[in-house]
C-alpha cells in the first residue's frame, strides 16, 4: 500500500475510505493531474520562475503549454497517453532545472531565459504534434 495511505489508514480508516473516489478519479485521468497548470506568478518564488513571468512572451508560451497538454490528453489513448503525462513531467523538471544558471552563469539572467526559452520551445512543439494525433518519442 502506498505509504501516505498506510499511514492515514492506520490512524483514522474512515478517511482512508473517503479519500477513495478522489484516488479512483486520479488513477482514472492517467495522472493528468499531476503535471502543472501555468505558474501562478502572485506565488512565484524560483529564478525560473520569476524569469517566465517577467517575460509576456514566456507567461503566453506557459498558457500554450498548458492548453497543449490538455489538448494532447484529450485525443492520447493507452500509451500514447502515458508518454504525454511522463513528457509533461520530465519537461517540468528540467525547465526547473535551468535554476542552476542563476547560481553558476557569468550571466545569470540570460543564462537562465535560454534555458527556459530551449525547454518551453521543445515542449511546445511536441505537444503541438501530440495534439494532432501524432507522437514523438520525446513526449
């Protein structure tokens, strides 16, 4: 059993049985949920981004993303959906990883927007094929 699960069993089972249907509707959207809507700029706290969201041209790449995503779920089945959500996820944490550019660039600033402007470029163009129908390996 899944730790967090294990534990909330033992201490109140009740909850466990009433967190069901939110798990059944998780595992039943493939893990959509677990990739990230747009950045919340009011709350964002990482030179990523901080970067996305002093940039109109990253916020409307964010959105495209984020509508992408939703698009590509909707016509992925089976594996191909698999591959869209586990795409979406390792594109989330690499374009995190372009923090490290603010620690350890000559030039920080730009070090860090080309980064993001590589990763946000690469997930827009898979996911535009993804939404079509068609898939990549790089999803």
């Amino acid at each position: 059993m899944y730790e967090p699960f294990r534990s909330l069993a033992k201490h109140d089972p009740a909850m466990l049985f009433r967190s069901l249907p939110a798990l059944a509707f998780l595992v039943s959207t493939g893990g959509a949920l677990a990739a990230s809507p747009p950045i919340a700029c009011g709350k964002a706290s990482t030179p990523v981004e901080r970067t996305i969201c002093a940039s109109p041209e990253f916020k409307a790449m964010d959105r495209e993303i984020a509508a992408l995503y939703d698009r590509a779920l909707a016509v992925a089945e089976g594996e191909a959906r698999h591959r869209v959500v586990a795409g979406q996820q390792l594109f989330v944490r690499r374009r995190g990883e372009c923090g490290w550019a603010a620690h350890h660039s000559a030039h920080p600033g730009v070090a860090v927007e080309e980064c993001v402007r590589n990763a946000m470029e690469g997930r827009v163009a898979a996911l535009r094929e993804a939404a079509d129908g068609r898939t990549l390996a790089r999803q």
